[in-house]
C-alpha cells in the first residue's frame, strides 16, 4: 500500500551544519525524518542520530522519491535551488518546513521547500518562492518578494515591497529598506543597511551597502551529481 502524503517520511539533502538545523525545525514541525542523502558520506553513517541514506542516485530512484518527502539543507543558496529543481522535476514532494515558533501572515505565500528556522515574522502580501532558506529571527515586511533559493541570515530584517532576486544571501543582521531590490545572485554583507538598488551578482557591504566586487557563486559542479 502506497503512503498517503501525511505518512512519508522526509528526507534530507546534505548534512552538514544546515542540514543540522533543517533536522531539529523538522522534528519540532513534527515530521518523521528517513535520514540523510549527502553523496560525500558512506551509506549507513549516523549524523545527529540519523542514517545517511545514500547519495544523489537515490534522487533518480523513481520508487525511492515516490515514498518519501525530501527538504534541501544545504546553505548555498545556487546549490540548494538546482537540488531543489531536479526534485521538482522528479515529481518529489517538497512541504515548507516551519519551526511552530514562526509567524506567517494568511495572506503571506510560502513557496515548496521553503525554511523557516524559528521566530521569523512573514508579513501580509509577502511572497517567498520555492526553497527559500530564513535563519532565525529574520523579518519579512508586507508585500515584499524573496526569488527561489534566496538566504537570510540570523536576525535580518526586510522592509515593505522589497524584491530580493533568486539565489541572493543576505548576511547575518542585514537591514533592508523599503521598496528597494536586490538582483540576482548578490550577497549582502554581515551587518549592512541596503538603502538602494543593488545589482545582480555583486557583493555590497557597510552602512549604506555598497558594491566592492562581482560575485559568482554558480560553479557548474554546485549541485546534484548528475552523472
């Protein structure tokens, strides 16, 4: 008998300090977690008391996604996205996961695989896309939208009708304005007040953020082996 999708058990993609917390918020939403995939580690290799499953070939397995659920704990925000897309594309199911400690506004939207670690404030109209990863305490103010993959770090607030384009990462206690927008792929750094635009792909830091340098972050080899 097939499980029904309340019975699957989840699984977790990665398992270093990420997936280390994805794990605790999940045990407190009350999931059952199956273990780990991390293609770096051995089958059977307990982390934080739960078994590594196996590596990436199991997100092939059409059987083995058919009867779990899985979640991304991996903190790179381009890694975490194509993880995220081939299991989609895999037809797996992807629940947000959401320590009971968070507020999300009804008439928030939270995206599949979204994370939301604890104590964070998802205001009215704001919009989180697929995979979306908020550490603790982050703000989210009305009407803003985070792109797919997007990180924020402990602490961070985000003003009103703010765009924080997919795979950006804002560091830990950054403090964004209202109705300004981050491209693409750009970090913010730890501490820093984002007061206007900022571009795709650049690192912006201080009080006002300001651009120093590009960033790439998308290697080809970041992601899900394919081979």
């Amino acid at each position: 008998m097939s499980k029904t999708e309340n019975d699957k058990p989840l699984v977790i993609i990665g398992s270093g300090g990420h997936a280390g917390c994805l794990l605790d918020v999940a045990q407190l939403a009350a999931f059952t977690v199956a273990g780990f995939i991390d293609r770096t580690r051995s089958p059977g290799e307990l982390v934080n008391g739960e078994p590594v499953l196996g590596g990436d070939e199991l997100l092939f397995d059409a059987a083995f996604t058919a009867e779990h659920r899985f979640a991304v704990g991996i903190g790179s925000p381009v890694a975490r996205r194509r993880y995220g897309e081939l299991l989609l594309q895999k037809g797996a199911e992807c629940p947000a996961i959401v320590n009971p400690s968070s507020y999300v506004s009804p008439h928030a939207t939270l995206g599949r695989g979204v994370l939301l670690m604890g104590m964070n404030a998802i205001n009215h109209g704001a919009r989180l896309d697929d995979f979306v990863a908020l550490d603790w305490q982050v703000t989210i103010g009305h009407g803003t939208h985070l792109g797919s993959a997007v990180f924020a770090g402990p602490g961070s607030r985000v003003a009103g009708d703010v765009v924080c384009g997919r795979d950006s990462y804002l560091g830990l206690g950054c403090q964004v304005i209202e109705q300004v927008r981050i491209g693409r792929g750009s970090l913010i750094g730890a501490g820093s007040t984002v007061t206007r635009d900022i571009p795709d792909h650049v690192v912006a830091v201080g009080s006002p953020a300001k651009v120093i340098r590009q960033h790439n972050q998308a290697p080809a080899d970041l992601g899900p082996d394919r081979s």
